[in-house]
C-alpha cells in the first residue's frame, strides 16, 4: 500500500466516533455478555458444590446430614435467593442468544431484546424475591 492511502486509512479510523477494538465497549451487548458468563460461572459452581453434597449420602448419612443442616440458615436463604436470579437472567438472555443466532433478523433487535431481557428478569425477580425471602426469615429453622 502506498503511504498516503495508509495515512488516510489512518486518519479514517482516528476520526471515527466508536472505540477503536471492539462494538460493544459499553454498550447493551457488552454487558449481555458479562452478565451471562458470570451468571454461567456462579451457576457452575452452584452445581458442583451440589453433586458433590448430594453425593455425600453415599460416603456416609451423618455427614450428609450435617450438612444439609448447616443450609438451613438466612445466610443460604440469601444465597438461594441469588442463584434464582442468576438463573433466571442466563435462562432469557440464553433464549435472547438463541434468536440472535438463528433468527435473521436477531442481530438487527438484539438491543430491544436485551431490554425485554431485563423487564422479564425484574418482573420474575419481583415475583420471587419478595415470597422466598419471606419464607427464609419467618420459618422456624
């Protein structure tokens, strides 16, 4: 290439509105993306943790049961708590991916589907949250 076309190549790209590296510095998408990794990741290891206490009852009942005991607690009442909510978010962002991929027209409303997204994650948030959490601190433990 000759040093004047890439000059104003480089002129071109130092005078654009959008950070240089990436489309979704900040934006919707980006944030999709962060959300769903860490959700996928607290969710994985929620999982673990559970195959390995469930298998517990095979190595011995007691300990089994020592440990289920020590999740009866508000402290794991709020765990639970989050773990739906995390859940829930990968669950619709999961399914807003889905229409992204194999839609045709996904990648042209994956903004609008980010936010419905978010409605339906508040709304399943609002409907839950208040009713475990009311559970959690007024049953006897």
């Amino acid at each position: 290439m000759p040093n004047e076309a890439v000059s104003t190549l480089a002129t071109a790209r130092s005078s654009s509105k959008r950070p240089a590296g990436t489309l979704y510095r900040g934006n919707t998408g980006m944030w999709s993306w962060v959300l769903h990794r860490i959700t996928g990741v607290a969710i994985y290891f929620f999982l673990l943790v559970h195959v390995l206490d469930t298998a517990m009852i095979r190595v011995s009942p007691g300990a089994y049961d020592a440990v289920m005991s020590t999740y009866k607690n508000p402290l794991m009442g709020l765990g639970e708590t989050a773990l739906v909510i995390a859940i829930m978010f990968h669950a619709f962002n999961g399914l807003r991916i889905i229409l992204i991929d194999f839609w045709s027209k996904g990648a042209k409303y994956q903004r609008l589907m980010f936010w419905i997204v978010i409605a339906l994650w508040v709304i399943g948030t609002a409907g839950f949250a208040p009713i475990h959490l009311h559970n959690v601190f007024t049953e006897p433990h």
